[in-house]
C-alpha cells in the first residue's frame, strides 16, 4: 500500500491544506515521506458532521456486528503484514520485536473488547417491576440500560504507536460502546496512522457500517485538536500524553456551552517501595528487576519507576550501588522523538540541580539518544521541593532515603496522583505494608506487590488510570475491559410497551442478559 | 428537642460567626428562631479535617456496619416525630402529608441504599488468576475493586427538605460508597437541616463510627461553600439547584489544583409529546394528568413538565383550552422561598414577553403565592429564541405547537438536555414515536410513555440525570441505587498475598460476591 498523505474522512481521502507534518526517523533524524499536510476547521466540522450522522444508527447496531467490526478492524491490521511493522520502526526508533508484540497486545485487544460487547454486561440492565397494586402510590415498570455518550474525539500517544494510537484502547473502548471515533493522529507517526487508519476503514465498509464512524485527521499545531474538543457533536475525548496537553484539553471541554467529559490520561511516577527485609534478603534481584523496568524501551512507559522509597541505611546503599553498577552498563537507546529527547535531557538536567547523581548509562554519541540516569536524595528534600516529583519521561528515577517509616508515611502522603504504585516485600514486612497500604490505594489506581510497574494486562481486573495528575477521572481506566464504561450513560425507560423498547430491555430478555430484576441478579 | 442555631461539626456543636440565617415562613413571611451564624473557612477546615481522619476507617468499615449506619440514620430520622414534620413545613410553606410523604421516602432511600451496600455489587469485583505458564509472558493475578472516592461535600435543595437535602439522596449514596459527608445546609430550611444533621450524628455516634464521617455547616453567603469544594480533601461534590449555582462549582472544582467531579443536578423543562392518535383519543384526560403534574407542589420540582410539544390543528387547540379550563381553577399555592417566589414572578415576565399567555391560575393575596400559567407558541418562535427554553422554576409550562413531524423533530434536536421526556401516544403513535426515540434518547436521562415525569420512583432502575445543563455529568444518576457509582474509583491489585488483600478481593471470596472471574460472571 502506498502512504498518501491524506486525511481520511469516513471513506474519503482529502487533502490537507495547513502546514505539513512529517515523520523523522528517530535514529537518524531523517524525514520520512510523504508529507502530511494537516486539517483545519473545515475537515474537523466534515468529519463530526459524518460522525453524527452516524451516530443514532451505530450506537444501535446489534451487538454481534459492533463485536465482529472490532474483529475484523485486528485482522485488517494483521493483514497489514510487514509494511506496518516496518513503518512503525522507521518512525518511531522501536525495535521490531517490541512493535511485533505491539500489534499483538492491540488486535488481541479489540478482540477483548468484542468479546467485552457480546457479553453485553456493559449495559448494566435493571428491569423493576411495574407494582400496579402498590400504596400509597402504584410504581410504574421502570427499566434501564447504558446507551453510548456521542462521537468520540482520541488523541494518539507517541509512545504506544499501535497499542494507544489509531486503532489503541481509547478507539477500541469506544467503537465498542457505540461511540463513532475521530482520532488526531500523533504527529510522530502519521505513516503507521496512515496505515492503521485505513485498515479500521475498511473494516467499517466490509460490515457495511455507515462511514462516520472512523475518521482520521491531521494537524501540526493545536487547530486540529482544539476545534474536535470545541464541536458540539463530541461528546467525550480520549488522550494519552503529557500533563500539560491533558490539562489544555480538559480546559477546553469545560469551556464549551456543554462540558464533556476528559479521559486524560496525563502523568505518573510510580512509587516503588523497597521494604527493609526485602532489601535485606534479595537486594541484588531487586536492583536488577528495578533496571531492567528502569530502562526497558528507553523507559518510554506511563508505568516507568521513576521514585524508589526506601529507609535509610546499609541495604538501601547496598541496592543503590548495585543498581548504580548495573544502570553504567546500559547502552543509551533512541527515543521516540527528537522532542521527546530534548525533554529528557532538560528533565534530567532539572532533576540534577535538586538530587544527587547516583549513575548514567552508558554514553553515546548520535541523535537521540537517551542515557538512563539514576539520583538519590533524601526525603526531607523530597518533601520541600515539587521539582522532584514531576515526571521526566525516559529511563530516569530518583531513590528517597527515608530517615524512619513515619517519614515514609509523609512522603507517600506528599505524593501527587499516581498510575501504580509498587511493594516490594516480604513476610515481615507484611506489618509496614499493611499500614501504608490506606495511603496508596488514595493515591494510585494499580498497587503491586513484588512486580515491576512496566507491563500492563488488558484484562477485565486492569485498573491503568489513578488521581489527578495520573488521569483526569480517576473513576475509570484506560487499559482494560472495564475502559467500555467511559463512554456509557444509564437511560432509564418507564412503562414502554416492548414494541418501543430495545432489545436489551425487552420483557422476555431476548439478548438472555443477567439483569438486576427487581433488585436480584439473574442467573 | 431545642434547635441550638449551631453549626455541627463532628459530634461538637460549634457556634459560627459570620451573617445569620434565619428561616422565613413562606405562607406569613414570619421569621422563624433560631439564627444560624453563618461559619468560615476555618470551619470548613474543621470539618474537612475530621472527614479525612474518619475517612480511611470509615471506607473499610464491613459492609454490613456500612448498612446499619444507613438503617440507623433513618430509625433516627423517624424518631424526630413530628417536631421535625412541623418544622419543615413552616420553613417550606408544603403540606403536611407531602413532608411526611417525603420523610417516608427519605428513610426509604436509605433503607435502600444498606440493601444496595449488603449486596455489594458496586464493587465491580473482578478477577483474572495468574498464569504463570502463559507464553510469550506469564499473567500476573490481577482483581479490581472500587473504593471510596473520598470526603463529598453535599449541597441540599431547596424542594425537597428532606429527600434532597442534609439525609437525602446524595448524602446517602456517598455514606453508601464509603464517603465522609460534609452538607453545607440550604438557607431555606436550616432547623429542619438541624433536626436532621443530629439524627445523622446520633447515628453515627451510635454506630461507634469515626464522628468525622458527616457534619453540617451554616452560610449565608458562598464562604463556605467555596471554601468546601475548593478543600484538597474534598474529592467530590453532590448538588441540587439552580443552573448558575451548579456552574459555580463546576468552575471552582475544575479550578482546583486537583480537579474533583461535580454531580450538580441543574435544570430541565422535561418535555411532553402529545402525539396525535393520543391526542385525539384522550383529549380530556391528557389535559387533566398534565394540569396535576404541572402544578403539583406549586411546580416545585425538577421534573416539572415545563414544555408540551404536538402537532397544531383542532386536537391541540382542544387540549390548550381544556388544560387552560382546568389551570384556571388551579388555586395559587405558597412557593417555598420569598426568592423563589421572585424568581418565578420574573420568568413568568420573560416567558410573556416571547409567547402567548393560554391561561392562569386562580390569582390570591398573600406572601408568596404562585400563580400557575400556561403559554402557547409556534415552533419557529422556539427555534429562534433560546429563552423559549429557560426554566421557569415554579407551575408554568408552554406548549409549542408544530407545523408537521419534521418539525417536531427540529424542535426536540433543538432542546437542551433534559431529565424527563414524556410520550403521550396511542398504538398507532407507535411510528412516529419510534422515529422520534433516538433524539429523546439523546437528550434525557429518563423516557415515560403515557406517564407525568412528575414522582421519581427509588429503585435500581431509576435514572434523575441527563445531559447538561439538567446534570454536569450525564454519565450518572441522583435517584436510585445506581448513584452510588458516582462517588467510586477502581483500584487493581496485583499479586497480592492474601493477607494484604481487602476482603471482597481474597481468594476464597469470604464476602459472597459475584466476580467476573477470567472472563465469567459467577453465579
């Protein structure tokens, strides 16, 4: 298939007229072609109009087509054979095996969520009875379902080409719940959007589904994604990216005349508590697991430990060297962007003005290149100075020394909203855990215990969300089964005949759902 | 039981300082003793304080203690006897079988919000067992739970004293969920608020619960409830009024550092489709059931069918001048506030100015009296004028009357999200109000057919939501079970030993839940 360079509204290819975006080759800078000259107002306002249209018949389709469309959306993409894969390498500097198992975590979660749609739990049905003889007052059938929110505007990640782009878990999610989807496609990689965008496509023409239903649009500067935001007919917004743009967004959708819910899912450090006979016993495991997390691809990930907590003293000196030893042995690895690059180093160098330079990886020369760094401070300073808390996104990490554990108690309350935060422990550590066990689950959506936070099921128990700044809407995750239930709303429906009801509601139970019927789960 | 005038913080009476309030009688205007001095931040600060230290405990309480606490609140809450029933009605002008109605559905509610509690099916457990074989990587065990978002502060309406107020809806589904609550009492009924914050009190202090788990504060002017919702301890904001108060918060809420959801329950015209085989067939009783539902209460409620929308023709000018016959009758009734009373004045002087006046209310003197009103327009003058469309809190309603379907049709796409709509239709209606569906599905929370959106039933299935401006936040319910969901996170723990995992999470499920365990709802 040959890249275009087009937007892709509905069915039709249209050419941008704005400024032109265009991917570099992280590993060598190099632009890569075509050119994609980006949308305005105008494509923004064609797309939503599609969508809308779309809207009432897609959010009704039954739920086996809504399942088969997320089906046929993974084998279109599998269909894509190496041309993708090849793409997404070229533009995003990953090796092939991680995009390879990328493409792997993003049709086997469509699939999830076909799975998720048939199972029709979602719909959350509750039926109560009509009690005609009931007093003071009779009480009507009353009987309720979730239906979709509207389109849906996502915004791709940089770091998750596939898994959390185009055809990604804010896609999927919400085509599952019934929602068409406009995606702003990432500016790092518009050929691997390209190519994914046209898949999902042409999945939506094979089930004969209405066009509106994907769009996909271009932009190198915020008209794009302000005016999606602004539209009336987007009704929710999925995005995956920094605080700052999170934050932009979220300010937008509360400016409109109808405020629309954010999935912002923004910024997070992941604690990872070493516990004292954990570090004891098995402090060189530790460190080496602690590494591997650290670094693994270029420490690029939402769930990177970037804060250790531990107590003062011989093991946690212990840990450090070792994982100081272990870190100056990592080779510098390209970074997504040279953006992403340039950040890192300024986060890095903001970072070593406050904290102490335990170790670097190993030094490099060519573009992109980021050094894994490692710093130690301790937690008096980490209490009194904000600076040590904001995310610098790349294989950087700081270990607090805490003097006691009620100062670790105090750095965990001083912590901001997190994605996970992690335990490391052992039986007798159980008492320590359990104590501070309260603070965490206040702070973080995910809390594992001997793991690394790196790594991230989609499941139907996933939780990928947490406070503020971590997401804007810590009720819900972004990875997951459970990530259908962002883009819902319960309508209730009382005393309808079943000619006007739908199906899922309907008296005889014809898609056989375990509804809440008069206040008792089905079988 | 003497009312003190106090603020309650925790189980401490506290005096404030700021400007009184003072009921006012609405039928005499009489001033009603005792003033409440209005508290400060330094209150707020307080009660904020005490929430967070009652809040870890109170959110693991077993939920069984969970439910009693519920339960106990309203036998207290009955125990008030009538002192609490003559008290409400004179700070609210309502007769007394509506507030012993009210007092009934108010323990009603609670009563089923423990049951809710006790079966636990909020907590969305789920379970996906490791598999360490699994290849190319094995799967952690992963099971999600929801908790408590945290402190709610809780703002009670003016038209329920009881139902939505210091014991009402919010309150209860945030004490349900594991919320501390903090109410900030309405101005217009502070003894009854009194009465019944020390019900809750006792309760709580009978319960051996943490006496931060629920405290009522006095203001009369935004202080305090700015000051509230603007607390970092504060992680939600339930609210019942008006559409620029519930905007009020929204803003200060997103202004925080820490953004927090706002379910500001707002404004709703609800409107009523006369389709036209019912309106042929059934003329007379159509106008009767609305005349009821329209002046009920004064139209005191947020359901209130405040539009009417048919087709023109001979069966709609029937029904204008029977429901105009039957609303001339209508005597004026006392609203529950002086301001309410004014507000209502002015927009029933707006509505004149745009539409024509069918009919009024039998006119009175005295303080405070609302006299009903119905106006007719067309509906090319509801297109063009969005006042058309602003609600009149109080008995009036307008009927927009259609050129044809098609712009039946204009005009429902044109409406602003609402709470109810309601169908009046016949079997033969059954086309065109299937055509119709999508729209209203669109713009309500909650569908009647040939009912009065007038009387929200408690129930599971019951959904007091929608679109803005009738809720900041469509995704939930105010009324029913369900909105309990409105106060929860998800939380994910991943390999945990069994001794750090909360109850409803443990492997032998000692709580009796059914979990979505690896796919499969269990029985």
């Amino acid at each position: 298939m040959t890249l275009t360079g087009k937007l892709l509204i509905g069915q039709q290819s249209i050419s941008g007229h704005r400024d032109a975006i265009r991917a570099i080759n992280p590993a060598t800078n190099a632009p890569l072609e075509p050119a994609y000259a980006g949308g305005d107002e105008q494509h923004v306002e064609q797309a939503c109009a599609l969508a809308w249209a779309a809207f009432d018949a897609y959010r009704e389709t039954p739920l086996a087509d809504r399942a088969t469309l997320l089906e046929t959306i993974a084998t279109h993409i599998e269909a894509l054979g190496d041309e993708l894969v090849e793409r997404a390498c070229a533009e995003t500097g990953l090796p092939r095996a991680r995009i390879e198992g990328e493409r792997g975590r993003t049709c086997g979660q469509l699939r999830a969520f076909a799975r998720t749609v048939r199972l029709g739990e979602w719909l959350d049905v509750r039926v109560d009875t009509a009690q005609p003889q009931r007093l003071p007052l009779p009480r009507a059938d009353l009987r309720q379902r979730h239906i979709a929110l509207g389109p849906v505007a996502v915004f791709g990640a940089s770091n998750f080409p596939l898994a959390f782009s185009v055809a990604g878990g804010d896609t999927a999610s919400a085509l599952a719940a019934g929602c068409p989807v406009i995606v702003k496609a990432h500016n790092a990689h518009p050929g691997t959007s390209e190519l994914v965008g046209r898949a999902i496509a042409r999945a939506v023409k094979h089930c004969g589904l209405p066009e509106g239903v994907f769009s996909l649009l271009y932009g190198a500067g915020n008209e794009v994604g302000i005016a999606l935001v602004s539209d009336p007919r987007i009704k929710a917004v999925g995005f995956t990216g920094s605080r700052s743009g999170g934050i932009a967004l979220c300010q937008a959708a509360q400016a409109r005349p109808e405020p629309i819910p954010v999935y912002a899912e923004m910024s997070s450090i992941n604690p990872v508590y070493l516990f004292p006979a954990a570090l004891e016993t098995r402090c060189e495991a530790l460190a080496e697991g602690f590494v591997a997390s650290l670094t693994q691809g270029a420490g690029q990930f939402c769930t990177n430990p970037g804060l250790v907590i531990a107590l003062q003293g011989a093991a946690l000196d212990h840990f450090i060297q070792s994982a100081s030893e272990r870190l100056s042995r990592c080779p510098s690895q390209t970074m997504l962007t040279p953006g992403i690059f340039s950040a890192y180093e300024t986060g890095v160098k903001a970072l070593a003005q406050h904290a102490n330079i335990a170790a670097k990886g190993m030094p490099a020369t060519g573009p992109n290149l980021g050094q894994a760094h490692l710093f130690v401070t301790q937690a008096e300073a980490f209490l009194n100075n904000e600076q040590l808390q904001a995310e610098v996104f790349g294989a950087a990490s700081l270990v607090v020394a805490c003097r006691d554990v009620e100062h670790m108690r105090q750095v965990s309350e001083h912590l901001e909203g997190q994605l996970t935060a992690t335990l490391q422990m052992d039986d007798s550590d159980l008492p320590q855990a359990r104590a501070l066990l309260p603070v965490l689950e206040r702070k973080a959506g995910r809390l594992l215990v001997n793991g690394w936070p790196t790594g991230v099921e989609v499941c139907d128990a996933m939780v990928h969300g947490g406070p503020f700044p971590a997401t804007s809407d810590a009720r819900s995750t972004s990875v997951g089964t459970a990530a259908i239930l962002r883009f819902l709303r319960p309508v209730c429906y009382q005393d309808f005949p079943d000619a006007l009801l739908p199906a899922a509601l309907q008296h005889d139970n014809p898609l056989r759902l375990r509804r809440l019927l008069d206040g008792q789960r089905e079988a």
